[in-house]
C-alpha cells in the first residue's frame, strides 16, 4: 500500500502536522494518521479535544486500566489529564461550531483545489456516516488535512472538484501528504514545502488540481 | 411525586406505544441506557424511530431492538459498527437520516428548550443542505435545522437522587443531557440512587426538573475498543 510512495511515511506525517500546532491551542485531531499527531507535540502546551465530550485527552491507559466510560470519538479506551474536563455532547459541538477550537486535523478522501472537503461517503459502498466530520470542518477556523498524496490506483486525491459527495465545501486550509505540503490559496493549490527526495516536479505529476 | 421504580419494565410501563420516537443517549457503546433498551425489547414496541448517535452493535445497545425488527427509522451520525443495522439498511426495511453530530446533539437540546429551529453552518453546501430553508447572517450562509421534541428520552447516568438530579461519569454523558431535555416524559437508569442532600447541588449535572421516572441496575458496560499502551512505555 504505502510502501511504494515516496517521500513522508504515517510517522513523519503526524510529525508535520505537529509543526502546525501553536502552544496554547485547543485542537481535535481526526481518526487515522492525525490521531499519531499527539505524539509529536512535544513542549508545546495543547489541550486535545474528543467531541464525545472531553478536553485534555491523556494516552491509553495501560492494560487492565480500562474505563468503559472514557473513550475517545473512534471509541477507543483513554486516560484524562490533571487538566481533563468532561462535558456532554451539545456542549462539545458548541465550542467546535462557535470556533472555540483553534485547529481540526483531519484525513480526507479527496480534497478540491477550492478547498472542498470529501471524507464521509463513497456512493454504492457501504455508508456509516459523518459523525462530527461536517461540524468540524464548518465550525473550526483552521482545517488541515492529512493523507496520502495519490490513492491505492495512484491517481490524486488532490482534485480540480471533488467526485464524492462533501464533507465541506471551501473548508480546507492545509493539506499534509506524503509528499509535502500544499495550501489552498486564490486560484488552486501552492506548494509549501517538499518531502525529502520530493521535488516540486514530482509533486505536480501527482496532482490533479491547479498548482499555482 | 414519586420518581424511583423498582425495574426498567415498571419504569417504562404506560409511555411506549407503536410509532413513537425516541431519543436515546450513549455515545457507541458508552453510556448507554442498556436496561431500558432490554425492556423496550422485552414490551415488543414496533415501528419505533430513534433519535441516537449510534445504533448499538449487533447483540448489545440499540442493535438489540434492530434484530427484533422493532426500529422503523434512525436517526443518527455514525452507523459503522452494526452489520444488522447495514443490511436491514441495504434492504430496505430500516430508514435512516443522517444528522452529522453536533446537529443531532443541537437538536435534541433545541427541542428540549423551546426552540423549533435553529441556523447552522453545518453541512452547507453537502447532501444534508438539501431541501432545508438557507439563510445568510453577516455574509455566510446557514441553513435551518429543527428542534427534536420526542415522545420518550431514555438515558444512562452514573448517580442520581431521588428526586431525579442527575451525575454523569467522564465521557459517558455525552448526548444523554441533551436526549433527556429532548423528551416529554425522561426515564434514567443508573448506577447508584443516593439519598436526597448527598448529591452536591453545584455539581449537578442535570438537574431533575428533566427527569421523571428512575431505576437504578447492574450495567455491563461494554467496552468497543480496548485500547492500551504497556508499562514500560510509560
């Protein structure tokens, strides 16, 4: 799957979007690659929220520690912090529609060069639903997006218009792949910054979307 | 007024008829009112629409009432974990409308507190936007989604007192607040019913006006995902 692509793996993307992060900022990260994102925060100061209802999510808890009552929004067993606060589900939506969390870090089926988000919904295959994808993305102020550059075909998942039915439209802010860093700005894609052994020649031959 | 009865059956007795809705609180499988599920089972209610984030697993939550063909519609924002629930689905026999979440929590919590409709960003521009009423507000557009009033709310606490006061425990509140404000008639179950005056009233979480009829049970509590870390990564 990954192994023949170039440039970041899983790790080294989390590590990426990592940089993003400001100290001080409430963040909620999505299901997949952004969830490694915790472990490359470092020094900073940056409270994780769960939108089940939680901010100041701690780690797994070690084995026989389990609490069926506190799990995160992929239903995983976790810890809380000594700053750990819990609230019910309104509440948490609140704070994401009201753009009280700085930053989402999401992964994504197909991001458009506008800024369209699909993540949610692959029509004739089997459909579980968005959970609180599209409050995310319409509520929090800054969306970065975290995926592999091409799909397991090789074709982009960087696309002039999304085929698959949107999460968001206009939402996108960042997009982290395996072979750099791309911002939607006025008029398509710009490259921000290459993998190692990526060029900006490789990356345009990988995109579909308008390089500008 | 009394509000403590002696079992999920006796607690429900007299509220659930075919056709009705209700809202139900839990998050997958955490703080799920899984006494009161058995009982809705157990009386045979049919045609019932639930208002619920999840819908259970296949043998355990909500998914107890698909296998008994007892839901005729869903409402919820994430499915993903229940193979009844996708082939009763795919067939036809079950409706769904998916509300992404933080909608479906605004509109439990709507509907409780008197207010028909409220604007929201949310899925503007996606499949959920369709047909609903658009609205601009300082150059960005909404669209109109309605408050949920249900004929029942059944939710899943940790403590409470007799007169229905309300304590959650960590992330096992999630949408039972709003599920209870969104029903007529509330019934929780919980862990522990303490005498009135134990409970501190600055940490109240919901307060009682929203619950109206109480039992207290022996949970399973299962867990979905066991996730941990070894020791000596610590």
């Amino acid at each position: 799957m990954a192994n023949e692509m170039k440039g970041w793996d899983r790790n080294q993307m989390a590590a990426r979007a990592a940089e993003e992060l400001e100290d001080g900022w409430y963040v909620n990260l999505g299901i997949g690659i952004p969830t490694l994102v915790a472990n490359y925060v470092g020094d900073k100061d940056i409270t994780l929220q769960s939108e089940n209802g939680m901010l100041g999510m701690g780690p797994f808890p070690f084995e026989g520690e389990e609490d069926p009552d506190l799990i995160n929004a992929g239903k995983q067993t976790i810890t809380e912090l000594s700053r750990t606060s819990y609230f019910d589900s309104a509440t948490s939506f609140g704070m994401i529609r009201g753009g009280k969390i700085a930053a989402a870090i999401l992964g994504a089926m197909e991001v458009a060069e506008n800024g369209d988000l699909a993540n949610w919904m692959i029509p004739g295959k089997l459909v579980k639903g968005m959970g609180g994808a599209m409050d995310l993305v319409a509520g929090v102020p800054r969306v970065i997006v975290v995926m592999d550059h091409t799909n397991k075909a090789g074709e982009s998942k960087l696309l002039k218009e999304c085929t698959l039915p949107l999460t968001g439209t206009g939402v996108v802010d960042r997009i982290i792949t395996n072979l750099g860093v791309l911002d939607v700005v006025e008029g398509g894609l710009k490259i921000v910054e290459t993998a190692e052994g990526v060029t900006e020649e490789d990356i345009r031959a990988a995109t579909e979307a308008t390089i500008v | 007024m009394k509000k403590v009865y002696g079992t999920a059956a006796d607690a429900l007795d007299g509220l659930l008829h075919d056709g009705m809705l209700i809202s139900a609180g839990g998050f997958g499988l955490s703080g799920i009112p899984e006494l009161l599920i058995a009982a809705i089972r157990d009386a045979g209610t049919k045609n019932l629409t639930v208002a619920s984030n999840n819908a259970g697993v296949d043998d355990f939550g909500l998914g107890v009432l698909l296998q008994t063909r007892q839901v005729k519609k869903m409402i919820s924002s994430y499915v993903g974990e229940n193979a009844e629930f996708m082939r009763q689905y795919l067939s036809g026999e079950l409706e769904l409308e998916f509300n992404p979440q933080g909608t479906l929590a605004e509109r439990m919590r709507a509907g409780g507190s008197g207010i028909p409709g409220f604007y929201t960003k949310t899925g503007v521009g996606t499949q959920i936007a369709e047909g609903k009423e658009h609205k601009d507000f300082d150059g960005e557009t909404y669209i109109l989604e309605r408050g949920i009033v249900a004929d029942l709310s059944i939710v899943k606490a940790w403590k409470a007192d007799d007169t229905g006061n309300l304590v959650f425990r960590k992330t096992a509140r999630n949408f039972n607040p709003p599920a209870a404000m969104s029903g007529r008639i509330c019934v929780a179950e919980v862990e522990e019913i303490v005498p009135r005056g134990s409970l501190d009233p600055d940490c109240i979480h919901l307060p009682g006006i929203y619950v109206h009829r109480l039992i207290q049970g022996d949970h399973e509590k299962r867990i979905e995902q066991r996730t941990t870390r070894k020791r000596e990564e610590a």
